[in-house]
C-alpha cells in the first residue's frame, strides 16, 4: 500500500520559505533582479514532469491525484495529500494557499476541492454508509466521525433535530487515531452490530458494544483514507451535497442556515 502523507506534511514547504504564502505581497524585485527572472516553462509534458518531481521530491509517498492548467499562467494545479497546490510549470516553485478570484468573487481553491471531494464521496454507496433521514429530506450532508469524538457525539444527540428540518445525515467513519485505535475498534463494532444505527447511537452514549468478529468486512478502512484524500483533519467534518466543507459542529439552526447559504437560498426558504 502507498504510504499516506498527513496534510501536516505540507507545512515545511510553508516554513522553508518563512512566511505564510496565503498571506504576503513580495515587494517589487529591482530592476536587475526583474531581468534576471524567468517566466516559469510552458505547459506540456514537460510541465507535468517537472511538477511531479518537484512534488514527489517534497512529500514522496503522496498520492498526486491530479494535475491540470491552475487558472494563472505558467502554473499548474496539483491535488496532493488531500489539499490544492499550485506549482509553477518548471517545478521552481509551490504556492500554498487560498487562490482568490477578486473579478468573481470566488475561492478558486476551494472550488476545485469540492470537485475532488464530490467525485471522492460518490464512491462511498449509501450502502455503506450510517444514515439518518427523514421521509423526504431536502439536505443531505455527509459526515465524517469518530465515536470518541466530543463534538461528534453532541452532534449525534440533535439528530432528531436535524431530521426534522429536512436534513439527512450519512456516516461515514473517521477514528483520529488511526487504524488499531480504540475508536477504530469501536467503529467496526458499531458497523457489525446487528442495527448499525442503534449501535451508533448506544457507542456516542458511551455503551459498550461486543468487538466486532473477525469475519465481519468493514468500510472503516476505505472512509478513514478517504477523509485524508479530501482533507478531514478534525472530527465531525460536515460536507454538502456539492462537496462544500460547511465546518464542524453546527446546531440545528446554524447547518440548516449554512446548508440554505450553500444553496443559494434565502434563510427563510424551507
């Protein structure tokens, strides 16, 4: 299997340049310096393999799940370790950071997260997911979790909340700690209880549940790396439909209301 890098990893290319990439303007260079600076090399070819090894070089044994043209010339786009980077197409150098499109208004780089998000989260079935929906929901958000998780098990208890304004939610497992964790160990319990959502409900109140047999197959294994493929690194991570992160824990009110902002509707639409 190849090893999977934390996005924690990325932080050295941040700190080799000492600043924080998202946030500073570099002066003017001089006029020497100005002359002296080359355009970073056409795309091509060429371009994908001298990001690759630039990539490859800084974080070897991730994943590069894509490279495509990034919207500003001479760079290209790399979906890496669950996050986006921009890599300038002669491999010199990596932009780590929200790209803003200041004519639309728009997170360039968080866009093209909740694409690889949605194409990532479709290859879950709903059959191996924990879902609890009303009759008709008008939301449905996909939640990764941990049955140790604080925060995840006060999200548990407003279910029937969140079932009543129109929202569905679907499991998908993320224990913190790893495979071989407790938490994990409680995860495969839970998929292998005979009623997966009672024991969802009875493990976030704490009850013990019987280890789950040997020969029970679980999904925890496939939802903990793709929390890491689409950039989980905290616990619940909520996810619209569209591949939005709407953040961690959200009362009842607050998701519905970023649920509506998401979709472009007005608070008062139900």
């Amino acid at each position: 299997m190849r090893p999977r890098v934390s996005p924690l990893a990325l932080a050295p290319i941040a700190l080799a340049l000492g600043v924080s990439l998202s946030a500073c303007a570099q002066p003017a260079p001089s006029a020497p310096a100005a002359q002296a600076a080359r355009p970073a090399a056409a795309g091509g070819a060429s371009a994908d393999a001298a990001v690759r090894a630039t990539l490859t070089g800084a974080l070897p044994g991730a994943e590069i799940r894509r490279l495509r043209p990034a919207p500003i010339a001479g760079f290209t786009e790399a979906v890496v370790a669950g996050r986006v980077l921009y890599v300038s197409n002669d491999g010199r150098y990596i932009l780590d950071g929200a790209l803003i499109d200041m004519r639309e208004r728009r997170n360039v780089t968080e866009s093209a997260m909740d694409d690889i998000r949605v194409e990532g989260l479709k290859a879950i079935p709903s059959s191996e997911r924990i879902v609890f929906a009303p009759r008709n929901p008008k939301y449905t958000v996909t939640v990764f979790t941990d049955i140790d998780c604080g925060y995840c098990r006060m999200f548990h208890e407003h279910m029937d909340e969140y079932n009543a304004m129109g929202i569905a939610v679907e499991y998908l497992f993320f224990p913190r700690a790893g495979e071989g964790s407790e938490a994990w160990a409680k995860a495969e319990s839970v998929w292998c209880a005979s009623d997966p959502r009672q024991a969802m409900t009875d493990a976030k109140a704490g009850k013990a549940l019987p280890p789950a047999p040997a020969s029970c197959r679980t999904p925890v294994g496939a939802e903990f790396a793709l929390g890491r493929d689409v950039g989980v690194n905290a616990t619940p991570s909520v996810f619209a439909a569209n591949g939005a992160q709407l953040g961690g824990y959200l009362e009842p009110a607050r998701l519905l209301a970023a649920l509506q902002a998401n979709a472009g509707e007005s608070p008062a639409a139900r």
